[in-house]
C-alpha cells in the first residue's frame, strides 16, 4: 500500500477550482446572510445564539471521535469563557476542553498557525489523564507505527499509516509554512476559502503528527481557514454536519489518504459539508430568533411554573420536545399536583401559547407556539 505521503509528488495536491467555483460562491453568500440574522438578534440572543452554534460543535467534534460529553457542563464552560475568561469552579475537564478549544479558535482566527499554536488547541482537546502515555502539547516521538485500525485482535484492518514520528517536524514545517503563506490576510499565494480549509484539513490529518486529538485540531484548523477567508470568525456548524454522516467523513479521508495527489474527489466533499454546516448554523440562529419573538410575545404572561415548562422545552433545541408537552410531564417538570397542572395548560391555551396537538384529558399533547423568522406565528 502507498500511501498519499509516500507519492513522489507529495505535497503538490492537484484539484480543479473551477469545480469550486459555485460552492465558495454560495459560501460567501450564506455566510452574510448568516451575519445579517446575527445582526436582527438582541445583543443577548446574539450570545445566546453563539453559544449554541459553539455547544453544538463542541459536543459533535467529540462525539466523531466517539466521546460523549455533557451538555450542560459544555454549556456552562462556553458561557464562563465568553462571558468572563474564565472557566467554571471544578468544571469537568473534558467539557472544558473542548469549550475552550472552540473559544481559542474563535478569538485566534486573526493569527498564523505556529507550532506552539496548534500544540495548545490539542492540550485542550486532550485534557491531561492519570496513567496514559499520550504527549500532550507535543509532536509524537513514538518510533512504532502510528496506524489507524479496525477490527478484532489479529484480524485488524489497517485503514491508514502516517508519516513516521521522525519525519513529523518537517512535516508540519512544510504545512504550516504553506498555511500561512497562502493566507488571505498575510500571505502571497492566493487559494480559495473552501479549497484551502479542505486542504489543510485533509494535509493535517495525513501527518497525524499528535499522539491523540488530531481530529478535533484538524477541524478546528478547517474553521480557522474558513474564518480567514471571510474576514470573520465562521459561525458554519461544520463538526455538526460532518457528525450527521461520519461514516461518510472516515471513507473520504481514507479515499484520500491512499490515492493521489488529486484531490477533486474529497475537496467536492468538504465543499458540500461546508453548505450543510451553513444551513444547520442558520436553521439554528432562526431558532433563537424565534425564541427571543417568543418571550417579547408571551413573556410577561408566564407564571413560575409555566416559565420552567418552556424553558424546559427550548432547552431541547431544534429537535424539539419529543412527544409534545403533555399534563404528566407537566406536573414532573414544575413539581405541581395534577389539578394545577390541567389549569396552568388550560390557561396557556387560551392565551395561544401552546397549541393542542392530539388525544384528550391527561393524553393531550401539545406544542408551543412558534414565531417564523420574519417574526410571524403561525396561522392558526
């Protein structure tokens, strides 16, 4: 097997811009657009809607990786970080992590990549651990194979080899020095945003140059293109549009990682994973800007209880409330009897804040209204 490393011609990818063209277009487009919803928010629904796009990412790059982080103490890692610079007391490292990675990003898109640079976004991707041998901050120096397997014992499957741990240093010599040169903001050598992020994401991944964490780095490289190339931190969801189909991400890079040097079949792609992350990020942006015209509608009319209920609801994101808002949870959620659970929905009705879906009595289900992007509810 030669891998893409071990080509004669390596690094010199080839690819057809002209394939691109329209995609980095669209991108340009949908990326203002995105900024003008931003615009349209109250300056707390802006942070509202920014910690969500970010909550959304951080768990997504981890769950690719197959690691499960906890919402909440991601949440409130990325509200301590954007709010006041610092973290939580006894947060959890991992949520913390990976908050602060996508927060470094962020604020750092401005800056060439260094060494030292992407060393720091993989300690934060790797909190440190008791009893496990894995560099932190640091190239490999491991001489045995860094392989990428799968399968039962004697029986494994070698997906991918990367470059020993000798040649790491020139490797991310070479990468790093093409990344910055071909920078909009400082370098000579003009490349395309969607073409150049896609490049150095698939580039990076080739060396694998850390011991652990180097895809949740390699995306967050992606972002650092992508934000450079609009003059902007991107606000695309693209950890969350590769996770929705990550079997499809593992087969491209692998595709890729074995072929030539021709790269016209992975940047098509990640120039489709770039739109759908642009879609996700607005359909979330239009999802705080409905919540926020729902409280200036219904806000002052919510009693205690009622106000747990819906926060409660828009808790749930996107994906909504599943199985509706019925009375039983209702009455789990506020921690009031039956009686007064039936009369709080009952009034929530008649004032048009839920809307009855099906059944009846303690079978009722229902929805909460909800406001469209140009600021109309729905007729009813």
């Amino acid at each position: 097997m030669t891998w893409i490393w071990q080509q004669p011609d390596w690094p010199d990818f080839r690819y057809d811009q002209r394939a691109l063209d329209d995609r980095e277009l669209k991108f340009r487009l949908k990326s203002e657009r995105l900024a003008g919803s931003f615009d349209a928010l109250p300056m707390a629904s802006q942070e509202n809607a920014t910690i969500d796009l970010m909550l959304s990412e951080a768990i997504k790059t981890s769950a690719i990786e197959g690691e499960a982080l906890d919402r909440e103490s991601v949440r409130s890692s990325l509200l301590s970080l954007i709010t006041s610079d610092t973290l939580p007391i006894n947060s959890d490292q991992k949520a913390a992590g990976a908050a602060m990675l996508l927060v470094d990003v962020r604020k750092n898109w401005q800056i060439p990549l260094a060494h030292d640079l992407l060393g720091r976004w993989q300690s934060m991707a790797v909190p440190e651990q008791r009893y496990t041998p894995i560099l932190r901050g640091a190239y490999r120096n491991d001489l045995s194979p860094m392989q990428i397997v799968s399968g039962p014992y004697g029986h494994e499957k070698v997906h991918y080899e990367a470059p020993t741990a000798i040649q790491v240093p020139d490797e991310m010599a070479k990468f790093i020095d093409w990344y910055n040169q071909t920078s909009p903001l400082s370098g000579n050598k003009s490349i395309t945003g969607i073409a150049r992020a896609g490049i150095a994401h698939l580039w990076f991944e080739v060396i694998h140059p850390f011991d652990d964490g180097n895809g949740r780095v390699g995306r967050a490289i992606a972002d650092h293109a992508l934000s450079q190339s609009l003059g902007y931190p991107t606000s695309a969801c693209l950890a969350t549009a590769i996770e929705a189909d990550k079997k499809s991400y593992y087969l491209q890079l692998e595709k890729a990682s074995r072929g030539s040097m021709d790269v016209n079949r992975w940047l098509d792609y990640f120039a489709d994973t770039v739109i759908k992350a642009q879609d996700i990020a607005r359909a979330e942006v239009d999802f705080v800007l409905a919540k926020t015209r729902f409280y200036e509608a219904f806000g002052d009319q919510l009693n205690a209880r009622q106000a747990k209920m819906v926060s409660r609801v828009f808790a749930e994101g996107r994906k909504g409330f599943e199985g509706g808002i019925t009375t039983k949870k209702y009455e789990m959620i506020t921690k009031c009897p039956n009686r007064t659970a039936s009369r709080d929905l009952s009034d929530l009705v008649a004032k048009g804040i839920i809307t009855p879906l099906a059944g009846g009595g303690r079978t009722t289900r229902y929805e909460l209204t909800t406001f469209e992007p140009n600021g109309h509810s729905p007729e009813k």
